[in-house]
C-alpha cells in the first residue's frame, strides 16, 4: 500500500504540475493509502491470486490516478513524464529506504530492517514492472508520448487486453527473464542483501 500510493501519488503530483488538476479536484493528490485502493485491483484480485497461487505469488493494483491528458499543457510530451512520475517515485523512495538504513537501522532494530528491505524490493520491483511497454503499465505511457502518431493508434489497441497479456506473461515465467535481473542489478547497486 506504501509503494502503490507514492506511485499514483507521483502520477497526479506530475500531472498537476504540468497543468491537469484532475487529481486534485477528485481528493487523489494525498498519500493516503485509503484514497487509492481499488475493491477488485487492490483487495479482490491480490487475494485470490494469492491463494490460487498457494501463497507462492501475489500481484495487485491501486485505483489508477484519474489524468485528462488534453488538459496538459504538451499533452505528447507531458503523457511522457506523468508516465515515468510513478516508477520514479518508487526509485526514489527505495533509495531513501537504503539511505535511511545505513543511517539509523541498521546497528539498532534489526526487526525494523527486515521491514525496510521488504519496501525497498517491493518499490524496486513497482518500478521496474510499470515501465515495461504493456498498457496499461505506465511504460506504455512513456512509449505512446515518444511513437509517431500513425503507430499509437495501432498500439493502443491492444490496451483491452493488456492484462492477460501481464497475465500470460507471469505464467510462462517471462518476467523471470526480463523483470528480475533488472531489479538483481538495481538492488546490487543499493548493496541490500535479502
């Protein structure tokens, strides 16, 4: 819940300061855990995952910060930061977990460590996952800012069946060759051993 609500957070923060206020206006520029949490992306479908899975695998969503993209100001070059905000935002944040660890953590409250070193691969992992180019992943964003318009259109067409395309993914074991030597490579670099 941490991780998703500094990742819609970081959407609608961009979005607001690039000249879309829809965020704000429907209560979504908050922190708030509560103000993001979607009954079937965030509750429902993580639960049932979890438990088809036998508890080996959980995957979920927040409610999606709500962005009219026409009311940015480059809406084409715009969608391309709104797009990075949240994976960024995750970055972000697990560097300040790591920075905060060898700070403070670290030589008192080991207990509290373990905690830290879940959110750090927890917004590791949010970060690397939304980038990939699958809509409606905020890669996808970020790739329909930068494609000719003549190839956005044909792109766009697979959105309503992006999640099975994730899906799909998830159960061949893809993303075990391309999600997770990526995230291997980035906490490597922060020297957080799990």
């Amino acid at each position: 819940m941490v991780a998703m609500s500094i990742h819609e957070f970081a959407h609608g923060w961009m979005a607001d300061k690039l000249g879309d206020h829809t965020a704000r206006y429907s209560g979504r520029l908050t922190l708030n855990p509560f103000a993001h949490i979607d009954l079937i992306g965030t509750v429902l479908l993580p639960l049932f995952i979890f438990i088809a899975s036998g508890g080996r695998f959980v995957f979920g969503s927040a409610k999606p910060v709500p962005i009219n993209y026409w009311a940015l100001r480059n809406p084409k070059r715009d969608l391309i930061w709104v797009g990075l905000s949240g994976p960024l935002a995750n970055l972000i944040f697990a560097f300040l977990m790591t920075f905060l660890i060898r700070l403070f953590i670290i030589p008192f409250i080991p207990r509290f460590t373990f905690i830290f070193f879940r959110l750090i691969l927890i917004n590791v992992v949010l970060c690397v996952f939304n980038l990939l180019p699958i809509p409606p992943l905020d890669g996808s964003r970020i790739l329909i800012g930068i494609l000719p318009p003549e190839f956005v259109n044909k792109y766009i067409r697979i959105e309503p069946y992006g999640f099975f395309i994730i899906m799909l993914m998830f159960f061949l074991g893809i993303f075990d060759i391309i999600l997770w030597p990526i995230v291997r490579i980035i906490i490597g670099f922060l020297r957080i051993t799990f």
